[in-house]
C-alpha cells in the first residue's frame, strides 16, 4: 500500500495517458494545451498551401527527422512509369517533390519500394508505435491509433503549424469506451465490427470523443484488423481511436526497419506496458457490442452509419423518429436508386472496389484472395484489387496472391488511393453502383454521381462472383 | 488573419443535415496549390442543380450559411473552409459541426456558430419567407440577429479570443519556443526518427 504522505494516482485511460505525456504547455483560463508531436505524415493534397506558409513566414521544418512524405492521393495505379496524365494531379505531384527537396523532407514518391497509402506506409516501417502522437492532413490518420497511438487528421493550417513547431494546441478530447466482448463468427471482420459500431452510435455518435476499443474480439484481431477498427473512427465522429498495445503489437513492430531495437526495445516496451487504461478509470462515455451476434455489414445509405446486416433489408425512412435522420435516408435512398424493403443481398453492382487505407493490406489481400480462388468474376462486374503500398504489392506477389486475381478476371493495380476518393483516374461512372473496401459512402465520393456500399474485403470477394451483394456463405451450395 | 466583431449580409438556408466536406468540396477540386480560387468548386456538384439554394438569384453575395446538424464532417481537406471564404462565406451557423471542419474554420475567419436546432428551424423559416434577408453575426455578443429574431450561438472561446484579435497560431505558439525545446531535450531515445533511413 502507498505511503501516506504520497496520493495515490488517479486511474487514468490510455488516452489521457499518451495526452499528459505529450504536454508541454498546460492551458490556463480556457486555452488550449500545447501537444508534442512524435510523428508527422504528409501528403501531397494538404500540404502544398502549408509549404508556402512556411516560405512565406521564412520558417523551416524544425524536425525533418520526425517527418515523413509520401504520394498516394493522386497517383494513378496503372501506368505509373509514365507521367501522370491530369496536368493538376502532376502538378500538385511535382510541388510535394520540389517542396521536400527544398526542405529537406524524406519523401517515397511514386515507383519507390517504400510509396504507397500514408496510413500504410507509417506502420509498415514501424515509424508508428504505441504511445506516440501522429498527426497527418487526413482524417483517417486515426488508423494509426490501433498502435496505442493519438493519432488524427488535421488541416492544412495545422499541417504548417507542426511543421513550424512540431506541437499543435489542442483543447483536451472526452474519451468514449465501445467494449466488443466475444467471437465472430466465420465471414465476420473487424471491418464488420467498425460498421456496426458506426451504425450503432451514428456517424456523428464519437464527435468530441477518442473512442478506445476494447473487449476480447477487439483483443483478438490481427493488426491489420485493427488498423481497420481506428481507421474508421473519424467516420463516427470521433478525430481519433485507440487500442491498448499487447503481445500482438509487439510481434508486429518487432524487427520492422524503424522499430527500436536492443535496450532501446526493451526500454519502449517497460514504457508501453504502463499504457492500457488503469482497472477503475472512467470514460467519458460507454457503448457495447456483442460480437458473437454480428453479422456481415453493408452500408445502404450515404453516411456510414447508415448501415444494416447483409441479410437485412433496405430500410423505410418512414419509420426513422428522428425528423433530420429521417430526411437523410429519405435523400439518401433517391440518391442511391434504392427502394425500401429491398433485401440487400437483391442488389446488383456494377464495380467492386478492393482496397483503401481501410482494407489494402496484405493480410486483407489474402482473404480477399482466399474467397475468389477458383471462381471467375460476375460478368460486366468491374473489380480493381489495389494494395497500400509497393511493398503490400510485392509481397503479394511474392505469395502469388496476383495470380489468383488475375485469373479470376480482376485488375491487379498498382499501389494509391486509388478509388476511395474522385481524385486520381479511378473513379465511378456516374449512376454505377460499387462494392467496395473502403471507408466512406458520401454522394460522388468514388466519382460523381457513383453509388457506394461499404463492405468487408469477404463481402466484396463474394459480391464479385455474384454480382449482387452477398457474404461468402452464400457462396455454398 | 483579419479581425473578426461582426458580419452583416445575405444568409443562405441549407436546409440539409450531415453535409460533409466532400459535399462542401469533391476531392476532385483539392488538386490546387493555392489558398484561393475555390469559390466555384463550393458545393459544385449541388450547384448543378439549378433548384440548389445557392443558384437563386435572391441569394446572390452571401455571407452566412444557416445549415443542418453535423455540417462539415468527413475529409480534414481545409480546402472547403477556403472555398466558403473564396464564395464570400465569413460565418455558418449549424446544431453541430464536424470536429476537423470547425478547428480549421477558426484558423481561416470563418465564424462557426452552434446554434440550437430549434433556432435554426427558425433562422430557416425566417430567411425562406424574405429569400435575400439580411441577418448579423455577432462575435462580441455571440447571438445572430435577424429582424427582432435573436439566436444565440456558442463558439469556443479561446477560438472567439482568437477571431476577436485576429492572432495566428503559429505566433503564439513560439512564445513557447523554451518550452518546446526542454520537451525535447526530455524525450525517449527510442521514439521514432525518419531519418536517417534505417533498413532492418
């Protein structure tokens, strides 16, 4: 027992935790508090305009070695030898590539072994680590929080301010506990867990919040799965998601280039064993999940809440109580060409979209494989299977991984973004319906005028053969 | 940045819940390398309907957007926060703004105001029955004004401190420049480093 004249600590969350270790400032009077940054990610779509700041003010970057940039948004996925066709992509391109040569900034650009989606590219090189801060101009920054990292998408202004300082103001996050106790079933994934979470609690549920994840079925997913779980954080509103470092995120990081190594390691891991949320610690907020009765998820609408069970239906706005949600789905259903009542699985696509900082890592590609093996692709059904990164491609390879897509009728791409977001040559058409990976089913997200249903890689692998939406179950008999 | 007290003009009734940034801006507009030049990319593929609220004439020369809930979640792109203050937008009143969204709109002049939905029903109502009608945004006394309607809104105040002096952050900041520097001396040896580049 402690000693009388020493108070014993409050029990803290993991998030609080990582906060008071990166305080260098404490706000008074109702002012933010001035955070550390131990990592900063950058791309090329949010960080032109932060540059010019910079040159503008006659600032420097005041720590390259904790900054890193990669091309992901613009960069087409085939043809990548050639230059970029869209003049503005090139240029906005060639500004990131002008902007860290004149900097300083370690920058993979396209046809690097190490180029590829930033939320791939961080982990990957075991840059992300669990009680750090991570920050990057993208929202799914949160990704990075399965490490026990903070991790969040910030703007351009901050993207210079980090820049500049390397610390950001930040008025302090309430914390939000969404416990997912039990064991999915076969055909279930984390990406199933996020979406019915999200579903759950809306797409606005976490705003003001860092979510953690916790409970058995969060315990037992791979990495990959739980970068899948904290990517879509922001996508209920929460900036950020986290998950307690274990024997799994250990395993993971141990021996990756950047990944500390002798006293070093055993030093980081004293450290991250103080990290998991202290028995008797309070949230802020609580939601649970009962994994053991989860099905596969789909998204209907267009916001990621709104989403059902693969085997439900298309649901009636008319009995949504809530006049706002009610009028969503309503302007959702007409953009979406979806009439209520519709059993999910009824509805045919015209794409199937495999990839994302969501779903493109190489563990997604396998499974994505493991259900295609052997099948040819639905006919008129476009898919594209796009890895993270060059080295998730490689690797792939390696495992022969692109012969099964090939064979099955699929495009093998190169490593981006790709079609996740209208901003490089891979989009919709406008009026195509899409299966896809990814992490948001907003109007023209994938393209003007396409229409998005969020699934899991099984989902999409077994959509592809069938052409309507469907889970690999109803690939048997 | 400029000082912000008040804006007066033409309020716009968006009358949708949950736009998000990709609404605001599709993606395909981010490709600029600039801050500015974004007011025709605000909303463009809404604007191509010719009923969209913003292509009636009685609205022309905006100034503040009256919204539904969760206005401005999704994507960090900043780029829709300069494409509202490129369309002429300096204030948007909204029940509820995405986290990314609003901290971004208070480093650019953007007032964004929280408002109750019940007032914003009310703002709408208002500004539909006089399409064009003027209404002000009062940062000193936080209420909006529109004829003898007077709606309350909340704004952070240490974001409001900041509008009202018109203070860049970066400034402030490195007033700290000691303190930042002894945090670093501080730090653990195996934190990450990008460089040099390390192959394992």
């Amino acid at each position: 027992m402690g000693s009388s004249t020493q108070p014993v600590p409050a029990p803290r969350t993991l998030a609080e935790k990582v906060w008071d270790d990166h305080l260098v400032v404490k706000g008074e009077d109702g002012s933010p508090d001035l955070l550390y940054i131990d990592l900063h990610l950058v791309h090329e779509v949010t960080s032109p305009q932060a540059f010019d700041g910079l040159r503008v003010a006659g600032r420097p970057v005041r720590r390259l070695d904790l900054t890193i940039a990669t091309e992901d948004h613009n960069t087409p996925t085939q043809n990548i030898d050639r230059p970029i066709a869209d003049p503005t992509s090139r240029i906005q391109i060639e500004t990131l590539r002008t902007n860290a040569a004149e900097f300083g900034m370690r920058l993979h650009s396209l046809g690097d072994l190490e180029q590829g989606i930033v939320h791939v590219v961080g982990p990957q090189l075991g840059l992300t680590m669990p009680g750090i801060t991570v920050v990057c101009g993208d929202s799914h920054t949160s990704t990075h929080g399965a490490f026990g990292a903070m991790a969040f998408g910030i703007g351009t202004s901050e993207v210079e301010h980090v820049l500049a300082t390397q610390t950001l103001p930040l008025k302090a996050f309430k914390t939000m506990a969404i416990t997912v106790d039990g064991t999915l079933r076969s055909g279930v994934t984390a990406k199933d867990i996020i979406l019915a979470v999200i579903a759950q609690i809306g797409a606005s549920g976490g705003q003001g919040y860092v979510l953690e994840f916790r409970g058995s079925a969060i315990r037992a997913l791979s990495m990959e799965g739980r970068m899948t779980v904290c990517n879509m954080s922001i996508e209920a509103g929460a900036r950020a998601g986290m998950i307690a470092p274990d024997e799994t995120t250990y395993a993971y990081l141990k021996g990756r280039d950047h990944a500390p190594e002798g006293v070093d390691w055993d030093d980081a891991v004293a450290y991250w064993n103080t990290l998991p949320t202290d028995e008797g610690a309070v949230f802020d907020a609580e939601v649970f999940l009962d994994a053991n009765t989860l099905d596969p998820f789909v998204t209907w609408g267009t916001n990621p809440g709104q989403g059902v069970s693969l085997s439900d239906s298309v649901p009636n706005p008319a009995e949504i109580a809530d006049a706002n949600d009610r009028a969503a789905a309503e302007r959702a259903l007409q953009y979406m060409d979806l009439v209520a009542g519709t059993p999910m699985k009824e509805i045919p696509v015209d794409a199937v979209f495999m990839g994302s900082c969501t779903n493109s890592r190489i563990e997604d590609l396998r499974a994505f494989a493991s259900v295609i093996k052997g099948h040819t692709k639905a006919e008129g059904v476009r898919v594209m299977v796009v890895p993270g990164s060059a080295r998730v491609r490689i690797e792939a390879e390696a495992e022969g991984l692109h012969t099964i897509i090939e064979e099955f009728g699929a495009e093998w791409r190169f490593a981006g973004c790709s079609m996740c977001l209208g901003m490089n040559p891979d989009q919709l058409a406008p009026g195509e319906r899409c299966a896809s990976t990814s992490n948001r089913n907003f109007e023209g997200r994938q393209g003007k005028g396409g229409r998005t249903h969020l699934v899991s890689p099984l989902v999409a692998a077994a959509t592809a053969i069938r052409g309507t939406l469907s889970s690999p179950a109803d690939l048997e008999g | 940045m400029e000082k912000f007290t008040t804006v007066t003009g033409v309020g716009v009734p968006l009358r949708r819940s949950a736009v998000d940034t990709d609404q605001i801006i599709p993606a395909v507009f981010l490709k600029r390398v600039t801050k500015t030049g974004f007011e025709d990319a605000l909303f463009a593929n809404w604007r191509q309907d010719p009923t969209f609220v913003l292509n009636d004439d009685a609205y022309a020369g905006a100034r503040v957007l009256v919204a539904g809930p969760n206005f401005g979640t999704g994507s960090s792109r900043e780029h829709a926060v300069w494409a509202l203050r490129d369309y002429g937008f300096d204030a948007v009143l909204s029940p509820k703004f995405g986290d990314i969204f609003r901290g971004n709109s208070g480093k650019q002049g953007l007032v964004t105001g929280q408002i109750s939905e019940a007032d914003c029903e009310l703002l709408w109502s208002a500004m539909e029955s006089q399409p064009g009608i003027e209404l002000t945004v009062d940062l000193i006394e936080r209420h909006a004004v529109l004829g003898d309607l007077v709606v309350p809104f909340d704004i952070d105040d240490y974001v409001r401190w900041r509008l009202l002096e018109g203070l860049d952050d970066i400034a402030l900041t490195l007033r700290n420049e000691q303190a930042i520097t002894d945090f670093e001396a501080s730090r653990a040896s195996w934190l990450p480093k990008t460089l040099p580049v390390r192959h394992a």
